[in-house]
C-alpha cells in the first residue's frame, strides 16, 4: 500500500517534468482549444469533483485545467488530523490520465510542506495536521511517503503563460518583495532555498495585495496581459482585484471557475463574464 502511494507520486513527479507544454517551469498554452482555471482547493473533494464533471477532458481533449493548492483543508479524522493528502493522490490519478490538459502549479501550501514548515489555517497549524494523518496511515513507511510528497509538489510548475495573454499563477509577489523577485526561477531549475524565504518562490507563492502600478510592472516584465491568481480568500468566490487581476477561489461553497478560449484575448472586465459558479455544476 505505501509502495503504491509512491509509486503514484513518482509517476506524478515524472508526469509535472514531461509535461508536453513545460518549459522551464512554465506552462506555454498556444491558440487552440480553450482554458478551466480553477483557485484554490484545500481539500474540497466536492469542488474537485465539480471541476472535474466540467471539464469533461474525454471529450474536450483541446481543453486545458489548471488545478493549484490542493492540500491543507477539508476532511480530518477523529483526532483532527487532516487528510487532504487523499485529494491529493486523487489529483495525481487525473493528472496522468489526462498528462497533457491537466496542469497543477505550485502553492505556497506546497512550499510549506516541502519545508516542513508551520502554516496556519482557519487556527490550525495545518503542516503538522497532514503529516500526523500519513504517519498514522502510513506507519513505518510515512518517512518515505513523505519524501515522495516532497519530490512530487518539488516538481509541480509555477505558472501558465497563454499566447492570448492570460496569465495564471498561485499568487504574485507583493509590493515590497517585486525588486528582490528573479524571474529567472521561472526558467532554471526550482532548489529548496528558492522556497526558503526571501527565495523567489516562496514571494511568488505567498505575495499579497498587489497594487496596481505592481500589476502593470509585472504584466510588462512577463509580457502578459490579464492575470489569474489563487491564494488571497475569497468570500465571494472571486474578485477584481485590478484593471489587469482576477483572483478566484475553489474551496468552499462558492466557489468558482474560469473557462475562456485561447484564441482570444480578455480584459480582467472581460473574464468576469467567464466565472462560473462550482454551485451551479451537478
Ligand atoms: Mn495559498
């Protein structure tokens, strides 16, 4: 059982690297077929499910989903201990069914775990809450399982850049963080001191509340037009956050997608009329 569990997340890891539209750690989207991007998760089996039922990849094999921030959140067991990474392995299965439509980028919940570092949700450290739920399912095997784990969100992306100009990632850097921000992380290979803080990474994933003059900076530097975001909560399940922003959320009840064609290019206003609500997907 633990040798299956890696095993799938070695294939996962192995599937992230091969990605037909990796380069770098981007994911380049041309002209054809259309985009789902979906925000963050955080254990929501429901939503995930949603997402799934929509997307219907069998018949859509043009179709693009963009998944993010799947971990910390959702079911517990009897001692509070949160199993978050079942979704997790789930995501993976869909992942290498669908290698080259599914796309799952890196969170700073991802860097958390990588790190083995505390990360607080809702008043629960939810680190140690995850890693207690797979030493009590795993047992002696868990150290190996968590190794795995690792490996796998180590080797997730960090954004999808289109050719119609939309942009998706976990976040962005916040203001005061953009001059020590390289993008050259999107380029070279991603080590564990880029998530470390102050490591480009770790202010990709966990940037906040970006001003306008920041957005534009960064829409310039990586010659993007509308950006897609996750991280920042929202009650609502999505905001204009900017002229050229759209943050969206996926893990709770109203949460929400995106889906838009790549074959044109949307003003944030624009993308608005895209926004469909999980709660309206049987
Ligand atoms: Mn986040």
């Amino acid at each position: 059982m633990p040798q299956k569990t890696i095993e799938l997340l070695q294939l996962g890891q192995t599937a992230n690297l091969k990605d037909k539209y990796r380069k770098g750690n981007v994911i380049y989207l041309g002209d054809e077929g259309d985009i789902v991007i979906t925000g963050d998760i955080h254990g929501h089996r429901r939503n995930f499910e949603r997402v799934v039922s929509f997307a219907k990849l069998d018949s859509n094999p043009e179709r693009h989903l963009i998944l993010q921030e799947i971990i910390h959140g959702g079911p517990t067991d009897k001692e509070g201990r949160c199993l978050s990474y079942e979704l997790l392995f789930d995501v993976i299965q869909y992942k290498l069914q669908y290698p080259d439509n599914v796309h799952i980028l890196m969170s700073n919940h991802d860097t958390s775990f990588i790190c083995n570092r505390e990360i607080m949700k809702d008043g629960r450290e939810m680190n140690l809450a995850m890693r207690q739920a797979l030493d009590e399912k795993f047992g002696d095997k868990s150290e190996d399982v968590k190794m795995a784990i690792t490996e796998y969100l180590l080797s997730q992306p960090l954004a999808v850049k289109c050719n119609n100009g939309l942009w998706a990632s976990h976040s962005l850097p916040s203001e005061r963080n953009w001059d020590k921000f390289d993008t050259a992380i999107f380029e070279r290979e991603i080590v564990v001191d880029d998530l470390m803080r102050t490591g480009s990474v770790y202010l990709l994933t966990w940037g906040r509340n970006q001003s306008q003059k920041l957005l534009n900076n960064a829409a310039e530097k990586l010659g993007v037009k509308t950006f897609v975001l996750g991280h920042q909560s929202q009650p609502d399940g999505w905001l204009k956050a900017g002229e050229n922003l759209i943050i969206i959320a996926s893990d709770h009840s109203h949460g929400c997608l995106i889906i838009c064609d790549l074959n044109k290019s949307y003003t944030a206003e624009e993308l608005k009329n895209k926004i469909v609500a999980l709660s309206s997907i049987l």
